[in-house]
C-alpha cells in the first residue's frame, strides 16, 4: 500500500471545501458530537460513581460494614467478643443493646431508635460518633443524638430529657412504659438526615439497666473491616457453632446500591447514544466526500491505486475526525470534572444529598469503557463509506464525467 498517496490524499480531503461548504461543516458538526458525548459521559460517570461513593461511605459510619445477630437465641454472648478479638486482631468489634424509644423535651416529642454502646470501642469504629463525643468521657445516662432531633425538640448541652421505652412496667391493673430521665450532651451529624432524625447513643450500661438485660449479654456486635467482602466469609465459618449470623452492609443496603448500578448503566447507554448520533454526521460527511470526489477516486483506480488504498483513505478520514472529537472530548470531560471540583459550581442541599459538594470519582473501568465504546462506534460509521468508495464503476464515472 502506498502510504505517502494515501496520507495526501487525506490531507487534502481534511482541508475546508469551499465548493461543498456542507461537506466540511458537517464533518466539523460530527467532531463537535463526539467530543461533547464523551465529555458528558466522563462527566457523568464520575458524578454516578462519586454520588455511590459518599453515599457508601455514610452507609458504612451508620450502619457498619459487617453486624453479628443473635440467630437462634435472644442475645449474644460476652464470651464471643472476646473469641472474636482474640481470633481476628485486624477486626475492631463494638458490642450493642438497641431499644425503639420516645424522647421529650418540653412539650416536644420525636421517635428514635436508641442504642447503648461502649464508648471507646464505638468511637474506634465509628467516626461520627468519635467526633461528636471527642474527648469526653460520657456518664452513665448521658445522650448523643442526632442533629435532626437536636433541632427538632431544641436541645442544649446539659438539657434534661425524658426517653419512653417500647418495654413495659406493670403498674396496678395496668401497664406503664419505661421512662428514663437522660442528660443530653452533644449531636452527631452524619450527613444523612433520616439517620440525624432517628439515632441516639446512650451507654451500654444505662439499657442493661433498664431494659433488665443481663450485663454479659448484647443485642448483636458491629464489626468494622476493611476487606468486609473477604472478612464475612472468614468470620462466618467462624461463627457456624455460636448461634449466631452475620450481615454485611450491601445486603442491608442491597436494593438501593443495585438501583443506582441500574441508573448508572442506563445512563451510560442513553449518553453513547450521543456518540452514536453524532457518527451519523461522520458517516454523511463521508458520503458527501465519496459522491463529490467520484472522478478523482475513479481516476486514481484507473491510474492503479488499489481498492485497499481508496478504503484506507476514508477509513482514516472517519477516525480522524471521530478520534479527534474523542481526544478533545476526554480534554473537556477532565477539565470539566476539575473545575466542579475546585469551584462551588453546584451546590447541593446537604440534609438530602448528604454533602454540599458534588462527589466526583471516575472509575478507570468506566474511562475504558467510554474510550472503547466510543472507538467502535466510529470506526463502523466509517467502515460503510469506506467500503461505499471502492464500488464505484470506473469506466462508468469516466464516461460520463
């Protein structure tokens, strides 16, 4: 193949055609759509798996990686913890006693979910927690609620409260729920509201005590791990004879992380649709190209260039101008992640969202992904007028022409 007739040739075809003004804006029109569909799907890629992200990594504080349950008895026993500790020093347990609960202020109320811990061994596997107790050391009937309650019922450090319990006193003929008068101390804020309106912590001793639990029993054991995928699979043979289970944040959490891998991957195909659009435009340039240059191709199959070289010609034409488009597509999509990143562009309620700053995190399978997709869907809009240039009839086109 003669390399340096095809590479002219492509020159010159690339260059603005001031005859067919339209051959040369349609092909600037399908760089253009290359290059604005994969900056919006780079863009949007990284916003998707930043948004899965900080949403994890909230879902991990307040509900932990992995949680060990009583499963064919009402509690756990104090004995695992410590076969636990003792079997896996990689792993930081927290042991729990959890109670539905009603607290009061005043004449304001709000339901919550109550859970008694010990305080050193929470704080080391829950940072929000250890944020909002910092170095204090908590009494035995002293609260950390959530901000949403703070708020609600106007809480002030050293505040008396008075929590209602789901369990049940007999009093006379009647039954009167447990209450207990708790001082508040501080607030946590996770960044999610429905869990800044529903947790309270309280020490693990204040519930044995007054939900009548025996001290060397817990309603279940937080496990934080890093590898909590691998880690649950080593922990359950491990725990096959304790009577117990164990669950991992993802099948807490399951149908709302498999719902955004759901949104992501229809997002991905609407997006390419872009690319795909836009190819149309490389594919009609290049028709244009071939029915306007019919007398030179013909001229050059008749002079001896071969049929490979008159494809080669418009097949790199088309990846000139699709790969181009992808390159200042990529530069775009970059640029366009930094700047939202550096700069409040968008600023997003922080109750709902979880944080006020747009998450953006480009997954490099995603990035090859995008490049990859995009590659084949222009080199196929450029293999079919390609293939359209070397059928045309010589003898024909010079005839008539």
């Amino acid at each position: 193949m003669n390399k340096k007739l095809v590479n002219f040739i492509v020159k010159k075809y690339l260059r603005f055609d001031k005859k067919n003004p339209f051959i040369s804006v349609s092909a600037i029109l399908a760089f253009i759509g290359v290059a604005i569909g994969v900056m919006v799907l780079i863009i949007s890629m990284a916003i998707m798996n930043g948004t899965a992200k900080e949403f994890e990594s909230k879902l991990f504080t307040m509900n932990y990686p992995l949680s060990i349950y009583p499963k064919y008895q009402n509690s756990v026993d104090k004995t695992l913890l410590e076969k636990l500790e003792k079997n896996f020093p990689n792993l930081k347990f927290s042991p729990y006693i959890s109670s539905q609960a009603i607290i009061q202020n005043g004449d304001k109320m709000s339901g919550a979910v109550i859970f008694g811990v010990i305080q050193e061994k929470e704080a080391e596997i829950n940072s929000i927690y250890k944020e909002a107790i910092e170095k204090d050391k908590l009494k035995k009937y002293d609260l950390v609620v959530g901000q949403g309650i703070r708020d609600e019922l106007m809480l002030f450090t050293g505040d008396k409260v008075t929590l209602y319990f789901t369990s049940l006193n007999p009093s006379g003929f009647s039954m009167m729920p447990k209450m207990k008068r708790f001082t508040y101390e501080s607030a946590f804020s996770s960044g999610l509201h429905a869990y800044d309106k529903a947790y309270i912590y309280t020490s693990i001793e204040a519930l044995q005590t007054i939900l009548k639990k025996d001290s060397n029993s817990y309603d279940g054991i937080h496990v934080y791990s890093n590898d909590a995928f691998k880690d649950i699979e080593f922990l359950r043979k491990n725990l096959i004879e304790d009577g117990v289970g164990i669950i991992g944040w993802w099948q807490q959490n399951g149908n709302f992380f498999a719902a955004m891998e759901m949104e992501k991957k229809a997002l991905f195909i609407v997006l390419m649709l872009i690319i795909l659009v836009a190819s149309l435009n490389i594919i009609s340039s290049l028709l244009m190209t071939v029915m306007s240059r019919r007398k030179e191709i013909a001229l050059l199959l008749s002079m001896g260039a071969s049929s490979k070289e008159i494809k080669s010609i418009f097949l790199r034409l088309g990846t000139i101008i699709g790969f181009s488009g992808i390159l200042v597509g990529i530069a775009l999509g970059f640029s366009g992640m930094w700047i939202l990143d550096t700069f409040e562009v968008i600023s997003l309620p922080a109750d709902v969202y979880g944080t006020s700053k747009l998450p953006l995190d480009l997954d490099t399978l995603d990035f090859i992904s995008i490049v990859i997709g995009a590659a084949i869907i222009v080199i196929l809009s450029s293999y079919y007028p390609a293939k359209k240039a070397t059928n045309i009839d010589v003898i024909d086109v010079l005839r008539n022409e």
